[in-house]
C-alpha cells in the first residue's frame, strides 16, 4: 500500500492507500504541515477496498485502521480525499485519551481561546473559517482539545471541512490556492476542505486558555442567551467522544471549564450578524 505520515497539533498520523490518488491529495492540502517526529505515530488509517475487485471495478473506498466501524458505507473513490479526513476524525474520537475532546471549533485571539459548539449545522465550522480570515488565529474545527491538567486548549487545525453554501461564502474571502477538490453528493452534501491559514500551522504547539464558550444556532433571530450550568455541562458531555473512557479526569477538566468560563447561547442569520455578537461579546471579556 501507498502511505504518508501526518502530524496535525499532538496528534501524527500513518495514512495508507490501495490508491495513490488520496494521498496525493492529502499531500497537497498538508504540504505546509510539520512531519512527524517519530515513525512511532498514534494512529493509522487504511483506505482499502472492502472486495479485492472493487480496486478496479467501480472503485471503493472503505476506511479501516486501529479503530474503525464495520458497519460503515464505503465511499466511492472520487471522494477519497474525505475518507481520509473521515478516518482520522475517528481514530480521534474514538482512540484519544490525552485530552478531552469536544466536538467543538475554537479559534484563539489577544493569547485567549473561543470555543464554539453545536448541532450539525449550526454554522460553527464557518464561523471558524471566517474569523480566522479576520486576524483570529484557528485552532481546530472538529475537534477542541482540552488539557486535563492545565485547562488550556490544544490546537488541531485540521482541514476546515465547508459543506453547501459555506463553500461559496468561503471563496469570496479565501484565496483559491488554499482550496482542494470540491466533492458532490457526498453523504454529508457538497464538500470542499480549506487549508487554515499559515498561522495557524506555525503555532500549532502554541495552547491558549478559554475564554468564552458559545452554542451558536443558525437560522434564528440575532440574539445572546444566558444558559444554566446543568445545561451547559449535560450539553458539552454529549459534545465530547471520550467524557465516559476519561472517567475522573475527564469529570475535573470539565467541571473546571464550566465553572471558570462565560457562556452565550447566540442565534444567528448571517456570518455578518454572528461576527458582529461575538466583537462585541470579546470586547467585554476582562
């Protein structure tokens, strides 16, 4: 099989292909990445064919690695590039143990960390992406590592994955060369990943402590909303992959978060509305 090693933040990752054509991808998109330090790397994701004839015929990809679903649907091969990416998201949730993890997007501004989290499609990924073309560092999109001990967050930009209508607002301020192939009619709609800004992955070891958290929705009136710390806590375990296997450690690091940082509940019809709430909420943080 074709491989390549990946480090994105603390975590290095072995990709090994049936096909050449995902990781030529994968290379492209990353090339500005720091390579692992170690071969010893945390996890390795396979992008095999789940029959032996499916590497010719109708070509399909089906994800494998230390940790994979059996039950999962392969993906046809124009979409390679996002099995890849798939694969690692789940080595992540599923194997992690050094951080708690937070199904969450988080960018970092004046040495302090926003943390965003929400349902599918509440916009954070977007939200994301465009404060990072606005001066704010990015930090993650999937994931948002929290330290057991320090209660800092650990970035891991990864690929910012926009899905429908955040491609074609992205390209508007993004320059084109840091876009891969947009991919139709995947499971989870028209996909095109976007490589973070080279701050971004210059300091990519550099952690930063919380200071506001926000559960953005879409689609609603432009308004903040004040949430009870029960709600908040039951909201961020069911956003976290690995809360139950961290057991106690896990409990302490969250608790600490709740109880040491401002919350907002913000809805929101535009980019433009949700940049303007979150100014205008970051100028009053101490």
């Amino acid at each position: 099989m074709h491989q390549i090693l990946l480090r994105i933040g603390p975590a290095a990752f072995r990709i090994a292909s049936s096909w050449r054509q995902p990781l030529d991808q994968l290379e492209a998109l990353y090339r500005d990445y720091p390579a692992p330090a170690d071969p010893m790397v945390d996890f390795t994701v396979r992008l095999e064919p789940e029959k032996p004839w499916r590497r010719y015929l109708r070509p399909a990809v089906h994800i494998g690695g230390d940790f994979w679903l059996p039950d999962a649907a392969p993906l046809p091969l124009a979409q390679g590039l996002l099995a890849a990416e798939m694969g690692m998201n789940l080595q992540m949730a599923l194997g992690w143990r050094r951080h708690l993890l937070l199904h969450a997007s988080s960018v970092e501004k004046d040495g302090k960390a926003l943390i965003m989290t929400g349902l599918s499609g509440s916009g954070k990924s977007t939200l994301s992406a465009m404060l990072a073309e606005r001066g704010w560092r990015f930090m993650g999109d999937e994931f948002a590592l929290l330290s057991l001990d320090s209660g800092q967050f650990v970035p891991f930009p990864r690929l910012i994955s926009l899905k429908n209508e955040a491609i074609g607002a992205m390209q508007k301020v993004a320059p084109a060369s840091r876009f891969g192939p947009e991919m139709k009619a995947t499971p989870k709609g028209d996909i095109r990943h976007l490589v973070p800004p080279k701050t971004a992955l210059a300091r990519m070891d550099e952690p930063a402590a919380p200071a506001l958290l926000l559960f953005p929705r879409f689609g609603h009136a432009p308004t903040l909303r004040d949430m009870g710390q029960s709600e908040i806590f039951v909201r961020l375990t069911q956003a976290s992959t690995n809360y139950v296997a961290l057991g106690e450690a896990g409990f302490r690091a969250l608790t600490r978060f709740v109880d040491t940082v401002p919350v907002k509940a913000m809805d929101y019809q535009s980019t433009e509305q949700a940049e303007q709430l979150i100014e205008s909420l970051w100028s009053e943080l101490p």
